[in-house]
C-alpha cells in the first residue's frame, strides 16, 4: 500500500489554511499587507489589534479606520474622545469677556479712561466721589474729575468785612460777610442772613465850611469872596445863596476839598445885609453866613444950615417969648448927631425903614425952622 500515487486533493476551498482532505500541511501564507486587519489569503481570522492607546483616533496597527468621534459636546475645546486636537478657537465679540463658544470669560473690566465704565462691555463700574459743593459750583469727583450732584446754595466761601467808620468824604459800612465765589452778602458768619450791600453803608458826615465863615464887605464893593467846604470834590452839586439856587456863572468852584468863590462882580450887586451861603453836596449842605455893610450916608446938617437965619435977624431977635421958641431949641432937637447915628451903617434886612425914618426927622425938623422964622417975622412986622 505505500505506493506513489496521491489519494485526496490537496486543496483549501473555505480559506481556513487547511487542506480540505484533512492533511496537517497548511495551506498559504496567514498575513496582512494592508493593514486591514484582514489575512490577504481569505481567512477569517483578523490579523492585529483595532485600538487607539494615545487617543489620536488613529488605530495603533495601522489601518486607516479612524476610532472615535472628534467632537465637543460641552464646548470646552476639547475632543470628548480625548484627542490631543483643540476643538475650536476661543471669539470674543465686541463689547463681551467671554467666549462665544465655550463661555469662559477670556477678560475682566478695566476703567482706562476713568469714566466710571468699563471699556470694553460699558457696564457701570462705580459711582462719582469725593469733592464739596459749593454755592457755585458741583462737587468734583475724586476719580475722574467731573463735575457731579448738585450746587449747594448754603455752602459761601465767606470773608469777613470790618466795620468802617464814615468821614466827610467817604461812607462807612457796618460789619458783613462777602461770599467770594457767588458774591452775595450777609449780616452773619454763618451766611445765613442774606443782605443787600446798601443795608451796610452808613453814610457820609455832613459837611461843614471850614474857610472863609463870618467875611464883611461893603455894599458895591468889588471884591471876591471864597468859602471852602470840608465835602468831597466829587461830590459837588451847586450854590445857594440865602436859600436860592446861585447862577453858576456868578461863581467858580475848584479841588482842595471844595472850594467856591463867589465873582466880584456879583458880590457888588448884594444888598446890605448878612446873607447865608450854602454849598451843597451829596452828603449834605455846608452854610455860613457874610455881611454886606450899607455905605455911609452924607451928614443931613449940611442942609439944615442954609435954612438959618441971616445974621441981621439976629440984631433984632424977637421978645421973650419968642425966645421960648427959637430956633436953636428946635434945632438941637434935631442936630446932626441924631441923624449921623440913625443913618450909621446897618446891617440885615431893616436898613431901608432906618433911612426913611432919618429922612422923615430931617423933613421934619426942616419945616419946625421955617414955621418959626415965619411967626418971627410976622411980629417984626406987627
């Protein structure tokens, strides 16, 4: 029985690498030259390990299958497979910290510009600080500058003003309070008592004549008469003279304080008598008063003299009886002293019934003389 010849057919017809007739020589090469974990004879049985150890969804022996699901499910930029890969950038979009993928805040608020806003999302960062109001002003905010609230109309920045005695040529003023900054005016310290500027002024002393008081002239003379007031020189308004408003062209007025002289020309035109002068200014009226004496008046003996008796009549004067009445007794009754004192320079308003008075004795004496140098006569004549 050992001949030569084969019995059975050496053949593998299901690729299992075994000979379908049962001998123990396997048939073709179990292997996989394109790593498709598949043996290149046929056979069923895989060739190599489909893992992925370092997670690069690749597989460690080769084949070109990928092994896991590159995706993030929880949006953190990670491959929930756990490949190495970033799974998307991180975007922020204007006015954002975070990102628009995965929500993680990528900045924090920052203020540069200190506008009390955060420069990049605009959200409010904090409030104005700090500063003072005043009656003026908004209170100034520490951190950024600005101006903020509102004006505080009791806040005066006060300085304090002393009182000050008035003078002739400048007001005084009471104790107050300036506010420097609005400008107002109070009575107190604390500027809670508002008051106007003019409540503080006292005004100015009246003023007085302090040159020229008590002058005398005489009527008709030219002469220029000069008063000086202690007023201001600014503060000059006009003349009066015995209560009238004087024509300033009768007059000039200069500086040093106040100083008026009343023309020559207009002092001869005064009437005898005291007249009052008052230079008027702002802060009152300065008076005093000058004297225009009357001119002599001529001595009325000389007319009484032409009217005498001539010399003979005296060689023949009358009997005693007549002499009761003659005419020296009724002259001395009327001598010129009387009249010489009546008509003595007067002064004030009363001067013109002094001369019609003198001028009535003279009248009345001249017509006593010729009366009785007429009944002389008469009995010579008997």
């Amino acid at each position: 029985y050992g001949c030569s010849e084969a019995i059975g057919t050496h053949e593998d017809t299901n690729n299992d690498h075994k000979c379908d007739y049962g001998c123990s020589e396997a048939i073709g090469v179990h292997e996989d030259t394109n790593n498709d974990h598949k043996c290149d004879y046929g056979c069923s049985e895989a060739i190599g390990v489909h893992e992925d150890t370092n997670n690069d969804h690749k597989c460690d022996y080769g084949c070109s299958e990928a092994i896991g699901v590159h995706e993030d499910t929880n949006n953190d930029h990670k491959c929930d497979y756990g490949c190495d890969e970033p799974f998307g950038e991180h975007k922020v979009a204007d006015g954002k910290h975070t990102c628009d993928y995965c929500g993680e805040e990528m900045t924090t608020c920052t203020d540069d510009d200190k506008d009390h806003l955060c420069d990049v999302c605009n959200t409010k960062l904090s409030e104005h600080t700090g500063g003072e109001a005043t009656c003026t002003n908004k209170a100034i905010c520490e951190y950024c500058g600005e101006e903020y609230g509102e004006i505080d109309s009791t806040n005066h920045n006060l300085e304090k003003i002393p009182a000050k005695a008035a003078t002739v040529i400048e007001t005084g003023n009471e104790e107050y309070w300036h506010c420097k900054d609005c400008g107002k005016y109070f009575a107190d310290e604390k500027g809670t008592n508002e008051i106007e500027l003019n409540d503080t002024v006292t005004q100015k002393l009246p003023p007085e004549i302090i040159e020229g008081k008590g002058q005398s002239i005489t009527a008709e003379e030219m002469k220029e008469l000069t008063f000086r007031s202690n007023a201001a020189f600014n503060d000059f308004i006009r003349v009066e003279l015995d209560g009238k408003i004087l024509d300033e062209n009768n007059y000039t007025v200069k500086e040093g304080s106040t100083i008026v002289t009343l023309k020559a020309d207009y002092v001869a035109t005064l009437s005898a008598g005291e007249h009052t002068i008052g230079i008027v200014s702002e802060s009152g009226t300065a008076t005093t008063t000058f004297t225009v004496n009357a001119k002599a008046v001529d001595d009325p003996s000389q007319t009484e003299d032409t009217t005498k008796p001539s010399q003979t009549e005296d060689t023949t004067k009358p009997s005693q009886t007549e002499d009761t009445t003659k005419p020296s007794q009724i002259e001395d009754t009327t001598k010129p002293s009387q009249v010489e004192n009546i008509k003595s320079p007067q002064t004030g308003n009363d001067i013109n019934s002094v001369l019609w008075l003198a001028l009535l004795l003279v009248s009345g004496g001249l017509i006593t003389v010729t009366s009785v140098y007429g009944k002389r006569k008469k009995q010579r004549g008997q």
